[in-house]
C-alpha cells in the first residue's frame, strides 16, 4: 500500500488531467516534470515564459544551444510550429488569459485559493519570477506539492502565513496524498489514496475537505 | 546615418557614474558579455561608471556578465525579478550585507514597465502582486470587479544589448531565446547600444522579419563569435 | 490540433447578434475582405449576425468590406478613429441620420486599448487626447509633472483577420503594412478567426518569423487569392 | 515680390529644416509635401503610423502594391532597411518619444503651442486618426499653415475655438508668411516675408509676435 505518492507520481496524476490542444505553462523546478507523464496522443503546446512556444525535449547532453532554453535556464528544443517573442508578448500570453493551464509549486495554499510559494520570510534573499504573473491570467491554475511540510505540518490552510504570491488564484492542488479541487473559497476533495480514511486525510489539512459527490481512490502507478 | 561604432569603448562613451542601465539577457541567453566585461574594465582602470542601477531578469550568476559588474563594485542597485540563480553569490553576499539595493519586481511586470517606458505609458494596471507584499503601497483599482494593482514606467539612461544581426540604420534581429527583454529595452533607453554578430547591410534582412526597427537603437558595435553567458559558467569560467 | 477550418462558413460560425468584432486592415491593406462578405451574405440570407460593434481604424470605405456591412443594415455601432475615408458615404449617412453609433478612438489610443485587452492590463495612462473633447468624463492623473488620461482595454467576442502564412496551430506571418492592427485582435478576441492566402506546415514558417503565435489564433480558412480591399475600390467594385 | 509663399513653399521652407539622420512622421495631405523638398545629402527616415518605417517615394503608377500604403493610404516604396510592424508598436514608436519631429496640418494654433486640427464642430462626422497622438512624443512637433483662414481671419491665436487636438504640444509653425517658433507660451518670430513689415504680420496674427533677437527674411525658391 502506498502511503504517499512521489514528486514523479503527484507529476503523473496531474499529467493526466492535461486537456488536448492545451497551452500550458509548467513552472521551473518539480512542476516541469509533468511533460514528462503527457498522455499519449494528446498534444499539448507548452509555453516557457522566457519567450518560447511549442517547445519539446531536453537536447541530448552536448549538443545544447544555450540560447534555446526555458525559464528554469534548462537547454530545450523546438516542435515544428515553435515561435519566438519578447518577454511583454509572452507575459502577454499569460496575464491576457490566453493559457490554458499554469502549473506551480508551493509552500501554502489556502481554502481560498491564495498561494504562497515565492518567499519565506525575512533573512533570505526574495525571489519571485514570473510565478506572481503566472497565477493571474491562466484559465486554471495547478499546484502540485507534498501534502504536508517536510516537518509533517499541514500545506493546505485556512489562511496562508507566508507572503502570497497570489490571491484566489489555485483552481486544483495535486498533492502527495489527494487531489483537491478549490471551489467557491472551498477545498472540495475529488481523489484521495484509497488506503487513507477522510478522516486521516483532514487530520493532514487545515481546512476543512468538503465533499461534493463520490470521493475517487486516486490510483497512480510506479513511475 | 551610420550608428556603426568602430569599437567597444567608443559603443561605451558617455556612461556615467549613477546612471540607471538596462541590461538585456535570461539566464545566461543573450546577455551582452563583452559590452558587460568592457563596462567593468572601464570601471577598473577609471573608477568610472559606478553607482550604476542595473536593470536585468536575474541579478547575476558565478563570476560572470552582471556578477563580474557587482564583483567589482560598481553596481549600486538591482532592479529584477529572481535574484537568486544557480550561483547567486555575488549579488546574495553584498545583499545581506546591505551594500547593494534591490528593487523587486514580478517578472511579466517587469518585462511590461520596460515596455511602457519605451510605449509613452507612465502607468499601467496589472492583476500581478495583488494582494502581495510586493503591491505594498501602489495604487490599487477595481476595473469590471476585480482588483488591479498600478505600476509605473521603467526608463534607462543606457541599454546594453546583444544581437544576432544588425545594420548601420540600427535594425536587428535576434537569436532564439536570447531574444527575451532585449527588444523592450532598446525602447526604453536614452542611448540603447548593441553587440550584434554579424553587420549587414540595410536591406539584407526581409523588412518582415527584423524584430527592433532602428528607430530604437543608437550605436551597434560588431562581436562577432560572442561569448554566451550560460556556456562560460558552465566551463567555470571567472 | 488542427484549427484549418474547411470552409468560410465553418470558420465563421458562432457569432452572434450584439457581437464585439474586430477587424483587420487599415484603409484597403489587410482587410479581410472574403471573411467580411460571408458574414454579409450571412446576415442577408439569416437576417444573424446584426446590432454588431465592428472595430477597425475606419469606418469603411465605397461599397466593399465593412462598408458592405454597414449597406447591409448589420452594424449598430463603429468604434474607430477615422471615419472620414475617401468614400465613406456608407457609414455618413447612417451617422448623421442617427443609424449607428460612434465612439471615437484615437489611432495610437485604439492599438494601445486593443493590446491591453490581449495582454490582460484593464487600464492605462497616455498623454493622448489630454485636454481635448475626446477625454471627456476619463480619468485625468499627473506623473512626473505631466497630466494624462487613463484609457480601458478593449477586447472582442470576434476577430476577423488576414494573414499571409498560417499552419494548422494557428502561426501567422502577413504581407507588408497589411499587418496594422491585426496581430494586436489576435491577442483580444475570444475567437480568433483568419482568412490565410496559404497554409503551410508547421515547422515551414521559421520560428522567428512568425508574428502571430498560434496561442492567439482558433480558426483558420485559406483564401487563395485574396481580394485587395483598394485594388477593388479603385476598380469601382460595389 | 511675394505676396505669400504656396504650400508646397511652406513644405520647401519647413524641409530645410530637417536634421540629418531625423526619423519623421509627415502628416497625410499638405505635410505629405514636405518629402520632395528634403535638402540633398541629408539623410531622414520617415514613419507612417500604420506599421511602416524607412519607406521610399510613391510608385510610379500601375506599380502600386495596395499592402504597402502610407497612412494617407498612398502607395509607396521601401528604402533598403526599411521594417514593418504592428500598430501598437507604430504608436509606441509616436508617444514614446522616438520620433524627431512630427509635421501635421492645422486649423488654429495658439501661442502656448495648443492645436485644433481635427474637427470643425458639430454637424460634421468627427475623424481624428493618429492626429492626438502624433502631437505627444515627438521630439518637435511642426504646423505647416496658411497664415490666415480662406477667410482671412488670423490661424495664429491667443487660444483656439475649435476643439483641441493637443495641449500646448506645437513648437514650430511653418505659415505662408512667416516662421514662428512657440516659446514660453509665446509666439517667437523666426523668419517673415522680406516684404512685410513686422505690424503687417502682426494685423495677421492674433497673438503677440515677440521677436527674440533678429528676425530673419523667409526667402523660398519657386518650387
């Protein structure tokens, strides 16, 4: 019995909710291991926000070009049908709502949809990318994440404590444990491991886990 | 009209101490290495220009392009939206040591104040940073029920940007994703100043597909093979 | 993906009465004048789409294109910023026997509108129309010592656009000055729909060269051969 | 003698003034005109608002090619390094102060630099096109002018009646009698018909002429 999924697992099942014909964003870092898990036969088209569209693979080690990478500064190649643009055009792109799904990390969301991910607090030196632009414009926005903190705390609160990156801007949360759809300032609950009761399941989130309908065992494989 | 500069320096002339410069470059995509490593020697030899703003994506990486800038000493503010990069030391140790400033900026923000200094619009509303600690004390307005934050305009007195062609009228085009804030850049300086690769002559390019319209540019200095910011560092280079 | 639609009447299907439709084109260049006379017929045959806002520079000119809309009787109101064109009869008559409405539009003030609407900026600021008629009842601020007025984005249900090159994910090239206002309705329609002279390949059109992404583009139809909006005026087409 | 200078006078006389390497808008119409009078050996690159810059003479005719138009919707020829663009781009061109000098047509001009150029009142279809704009962002914006109306009535007024294009926005004006700078608020004379005397100008001209050191003759060929 699974008693959490891997990052690459949490990368799966969101993966699997791509639609076809999709403009998507993935954010640098774990979120762009979503490509990796695309269903088969649908396209999707994939937008880094250094100024690329329709982007494919990883080039095969040695034969980079360093001036085609994305925003994780990581060497990419070209589908047939790719473009280029400058850096207002592709936040065009983003904020004009003219992507479909933008997918980030996180270290907080809240019942409402406010995410957190960008800084953690004072003492560090703040950083935030593209991620406060990504959050607004795109039809739906994913996080996929740990369920909980590496210290075992709750990530999906009632109210975020760190500095929001956005506010009412999360639609889906993919996570170790669930995914989580963010309904009307609500967590409504649509998978969760089936070897978890609802019950151990809230004990893991601070705000409550509505349910709307049947809860679906989310079932993923090795990957 | 021939905005050709016969060399890096004379590209160079006229920075001042305090004046803010735009830099063009992603990561390590289309950052001006040798118009960056002119600017610091300059720096080196005369003591002149510091007390630069520096205006970029990123706030430098190992030792390289506007890491080698802070290293040296001459930057006195940053204005970007991820200073920490692979290998952010230069900027990060200056920075909790409070000896250089930085200003924050959300990335599409960034890319789209540079763009209305360049377009005449001194303000624009923008959902980013709503709500944010970032939006701190910017106007805020409610536009079809939902809540927008105003920004301002981004100006230089100087760009420094790379190039893939260019001819003496000043027109260019880029190469792939070096592309990135280049072109917005060259609208929103006083004196906007290229490395290109190569310089052709008026009209080898297609009218259609040259990116900046010379109007934008003032001095074009040719580097033929140029350096490539991410390629350095990953030979380490210092 | 595959957004080739296989006929006019496919690729135009959906809008509706009261509709927002921008239009491409500038004076006779870039009109897309086969999709604007399907819609025509359209309306005649169904008495649908009618009471539509058409946005274009003009307002239509002789007794083609948006000029041959406005005969039809399916056009209520034209946001534009001139339309006194060479023969703009059509359009006169119906103004000044309060036919059709009019909000009049700077130039530079409707691109600028038409760009935020794409790019998701509500509102912004321009010293255009400061002082005048035209920025009546719109907010008034001051930056940097010069007063300005604030201006709305403007966005579409429809727009109709031509293009040279396009392929099946929707990346457009155009020809010449024809390209005007049309990259900018890409980007601030909810559906974008393109007459194309040809279709090519992905992947033929090199990825620098291509003006509209496929990201603002839902439906293209080949129009081999496209009509020259002033090539037919000055042939005295109606 | 000349009693006043013709249009394409007043073009010749406002070409001379170009500086070499100027990027320029010329208004459609009568500021058309100044294009053929440019002085030899300087180089000017014009811009037309509709996406265009570093076009070239008309074409001769049946050569035309109705996709290359200027914003007067004449046809026209590219000089080599000549660009396209969109408008949004053409106009940030305009009002982000890009261009050196813009030449536009007037009604009424008042001696703080207002003009009206764009609307004769009610009753007419109002038409403004680039015009508001055009006045904002270049670096000099020039009027070429009859001195007075068809009527004889003074062009050159303490404050104009007819509905604004801009705000204290001329700084040149280019009449069929004179030169006249817009200075302070002021009308400066720059330049009068050799055989006009200051107080014949001045009957011509509602606002007061200041002259600021000496006012030169304004000596146009037959063009």
């Amino acid at each position: 019995m699974t008693t959490k999924l891997s990052n690459a697992q949490i990368a799966w099942r969101a993966a699997q909710d791509l639609p076809d014909g999709a403009y998507v964003n993935l954010g640098i870092g774990f979120p762009e291991m979503i490509a990796k898990f695309k269903p088969k036969g649908r396209e999707v088209i994939y937008h880094t926000e250094n100024g690329v569209l329709d982007f494919g693979e990883a080039p095969p080690a040695g034969q980079e070009d360093w001036d085609l990478i994305n925003a994780g500064k990581k060497a990419i190649t070209l589908n047939d049908g790719a473009s280029f643009f400058h850096h207002a055009d592709s936040f065009a792109m983003v904020r004009g709502g003219h992507l479909d799904v933008a997918v980030l990390g996180a270290y907080e969301i809240s019942e409402n949809g406010d995410l957190a991910n960008w800084s953690t607090g004072p003492g560090s030196v703040p950083a935030v990318g593209g991620a406060m632009d990504l959050v607004h414009g795109a039809k739906q926005v994913w996080v996929v994440t740990d369920h909980v903190t590496k210290k075992g705390a709750p990530k999906l609160l009632k109210q975020c404590r760190l500095p929001l990156t956005g506010v009412a801007c999360v639609t889906t949360v993919y996570t170790s444990l669930a995914v989580v759809d963010i309904r009307n300032g609500r967590f409504v609950l649509r998978e969760k491991l089936p070897g978890m009761s609802l019950d151990e399941l809230q004990a893991l989130t601070e705000a409550e886990l509505s349910v709307e309908g049947t809860v679906k065992d989310l079932v993923v494989p090795e990957v | 009209m021939n905005k050709i500069s016969p060399s890096i320096e004379d590209a160079l002339a006229g920075i001042e101490d305090g004046m803010a410069v735009m830099i063009g470059g992603f990561g390590g995509a289309g950052a001006p290495i040798e118009l960056i490593h002119a600017l610091v020697d300059m720096y080196k030899k005369t003591g002149s220009p510091g007390s630069l703003t520096v205006i970029n994506n990123n706030a430098g990486n190992g030792a390289v392009g506007i890491a080698a800038m802070i290293y040296a000493g001459m930057v006195a503010k940053m204005v970007c939206s991820f200073p920490r990069s692979s290998d952010p030391k230069a900027f990060t140790d200056k920075y909790l040591a409070g000896e250089i400033g930085l200003e924050l900026v959300p990335q599409g923000t960034l890319a789209e104040r540079i763009r209305a200094g360049g377009a005449g619009i001194p303000a624009f509303y923008t959902p980013s940073s709503f709500g944010t600690d970032v939006a701190e004390g910017k106007p805020v307005a409610e536009f079809e029920g939902r809540s927008y934050v105003q920004e301002r305009w981004l100006k230089a007195d100087v760009a420094l940007i790379k190039a893939e062609l260019a001819d003496r009228k000043g027109n260019l085009t880029y190469r792939k994703a070096a592309r990135n804030f280049s072109p917005l850049m060259a609208m929103a300086a006083k004196t906007t100043i290229v490395q290109a690769s190569r310089i052709v002559e008026p009209g080898e390019v297609d009218p259609e597909h040259i990116v900046t319209p010379g109007i934008f540019v003032n001095r074009v200095v040719e580097v033929a093979n140029p350096q490539q910011e991410e390629a350095l560092l990953r030979e380490g280079a210092n």
